[in-house]
C-alpha cells in the first residue's frame, strides 16, 4: 500500500540531532528566458495568498492571457540585471545564509544554515529534506521579509505547512512572522543611507520605496502597511530627518485594482516637476537587490525622474552583505532560537547514546527510523 508521506532519511543510532535555520526569499527564475520565466510565473501568479481572485476565473485569466504575454517581457528585464553568477537575488540570498552560519558559529551556536525561495529553486520543500537528511530535528523558519504580509510571509508558512502534511516525522518549527521595528535592522538601514551620504552628500528627498500590496489586504487585516509605515518612520528618526525631508512610498503596482498609496514612480515625477533636483530612493523593505530594485528603481524610475525634470538620482543599494545587517539578522535568529539546544554532543556522548540503543535491541547499521 502506497504511503501518503515520503520516505524518512535514514538514522544511525548515536546521530547527533541539529538545530537549523532555513532563510526563505521570495524566489527568482533559473535563467533570464521567456520558459523559465512562464515557469517561475505561473508558480508565483497561481499562488492564491498572492491572488486573491477566484482561482477558476484567475486560472483563464493566468493561462490564457498573462503566461502568454508577460514571460517575453519579463525574461529582457531580468536579463538586464543578471549577473555572471546568476539572478542578483539567489546570488545575495545565499551569500547570506553563508554569512549568517559564520556569524551564529561566532556567537557560539553550532546550527546548520540553509536558504530557500518560496518560488523556483531551491524549493522551501526541498531545502527542509535536505535539512532532515543532515539530522535536524529542530529548525527555524526565517523568512527575509522583515514586514510582515500575507502575500511573503504567510506564504511562506503555507510552503513549511504543505511541507509537513506530507512528512511522517516532522521537525519541531519556529516561524518569525517580522522584524520590521528591529533596532537592529534600523540601525543597518541607517547606515547604508549615511555611508552614502557621506560620499555622495545629502539629496533634497529621500524617497522610501516598499513593495506595493492592493490596498484592500489592508482592510481586510493585513498588517503590512501599518509595519512598512513604522519601519520608514523610525528610519527617518534614526537619520534625524525632518518630515518634508523623506517620503514613504509602494512600488510594483501589477493589475487595475486599487493598491498602497502613495506609488512610487508618479511621487518621484511629481518631485521632479516642482523642481526637486536631487532625490535618493532606498527601498527598506527588499533585503537583498533584485529585479524590483535593480531595473524597476535604479533604471525606469531613476529615467522617469530624469524625464520629468529631475538632475541628479541615487539609487542607495539594498542591505545584501552588509556586516551590520547579517549582525541584525543573527540577532533576531539567536532571538527566536533560545531554548533550542545549538551545540553538537561530543562524540563520546554520541557514542554512548549509541551503545544503549543497541544494548536495547536496536538494529546493527543505519536504520529507517528512531528507536
């Protein structure tokens, strides 16, 4: 009789049990071409936290119109800001995970570090076998969205949630829904807009750009909003900035439906026509560059900006390997990984586990399952 639950990894008596976090990023297709991108398209746009739309009608809609048009012209953006080792976003998504291991191995936690997109590859789904197979039993999902929004995190979780409905022994789990006040995250955000400031000098506005979400989540209860607002206020009170010096604006406006106002790209034509010379565009809520920031800010609206009259645009870059943001991120990490143990048994613990398992009749070797 066939099993509902895939096959467990298998186990050796005396294995040491690991403590994990897995780093999950909205995700990015393999290559910068119209197949890979209906690919990664039809896997993000048929996700129903990011349509709200009724799934037979969106799925017309999806297939008969969007997969049809959308992959062309997506492939010649990303194509635009691809890089010799891959999409901007799984290059700076793995370098951090990378970082974020060392840096928890300094604070003296030994755990097992991973990172996953929610769409396209590595899958969340098969990121957590991987992590089963090296022996964790205890894993912390961390997604890098520091607001929190059901259309990211929760979608996230639904990725874990699938995840564990198919698996027989499942993992104790952690989940952090946001970190969007962090003083920590602030504090990293602040320094990358002073270090650019310092060899650039100050513009007449800083414009912070957060991804738009339609405007009805927020009514509905979605927090989003609210946790973008505060972390683009407390940024500005970090920078010591008065309130006609910055503006908190949402970008990435797809459909016709109504969405987070103000949009960023008519707020930064309108600051070009009145005359604004300069403005700077960070945009808090991206952890890492990516399509999104690299050819949507720093190149359609820097020459919307330009076109309207504007003289000179910043684009300030996104946290990616910054030393002061992978502290944050391991701060939050050792945070929410308190009570789990993150240290790896001697080996004579391990061995002496190991002799009682056996002594108690479990099998010679490596078994399917604990005993």
């Amino acid at each position: 009789m066939l099993s509902p639950f895939s096959p467990e990894p298998p186990y050796t008596h005396g294995q040491a049990e690991r403590t994990a976090v897995l780093l999950c990023n909205l995700g990015t297709p393999d290559e910068p071409t119209a197949p890979a991108l209906r690919r990664y398209l039809g896997q993000f746009l048929s996700d129903h936290r990011v349509v709200e739309i009724p799934k037979p009608l969106w799925m017309l809609i999806l297939h008969g119109i969007i997969l049809r048009v959308r992959p062309a012209k997506s492939a010649a953006k990303y194509a635009s800001v691809w890089t010799p080792e891959g999409s901007p976003l799984a290059v700076w998504t793995a370098k951090q995970a990378t970082l974020l291991r060392g840096w928890l191995g300094e604070a003296g936690h030994n755990v097992l570090v991973r990172h996953a997109m929610r769409y396209g590859n590595p899958s969340i789904a098969s990121q957590l076998e991987a992590l089963k197979a090296e022996g964790a039993t205890r894993i912390l999902i961390l997604p890098l969205y520091p607001q929190y929004s059901g259309t990211t995190t929760a979608s996230v979780f639904d990725a874990v949630y699938t995840w564990a409905a198919r698996t027989r022994n499942v993992p104790e789990l952690r989940f952090v829904n946001h970190y969007h006040d962090d003083t920590g995250y602030i504090d990293a955000l602040a320094r990358t807009v002073e270090t650019h400031w310092r060899h650039n000098g100050q513009p007449d506005q800083l414009v912070m750009s957060f991804h738009g979400v339609p405007e009805r989540t927020l009514h509905l209860g979605d927090p989003y909003h609210c946790e973008a607002r505060k972390t683009g206020r407390l940024l500005a009170e970090r920078l010591d900035l008065r309130e006609d010096r910055y503006q908190i604006t949402f970008q990435s406006r797809f459909g016709k439906a109504k969405w987070l106002e103000p949009y960023t790209q008519p707020t930064i034509e309108a600051l070009a026509q009145k005359g604004t010379r300069r403005v700077d565009v960070i945009c808090p809520g991206f952890t890492s560059d990516c399509l999104e920031t690299l050819e949507e800010i720093n190149m359609e609206v820097r020459e919307a900006f330009l076109h309207h009259g504007g003289k000179e645009f910043h684009y300030i870059p996104c946290l990616n390997d910054n030393s002061h943001w992978i502290t944050a991120l391991s701060r939050v990490a050792q945070q929410h990984l308190q009570g789990w143990p993150t240290q790896v048994p001697p080996d004579a613990v391990l061995q002496q586990v190991r002799q009682h398992a056996l002594a108690g009749g479990a099998p010679q070797g490596r078994c399917p399952v604990a005993h």
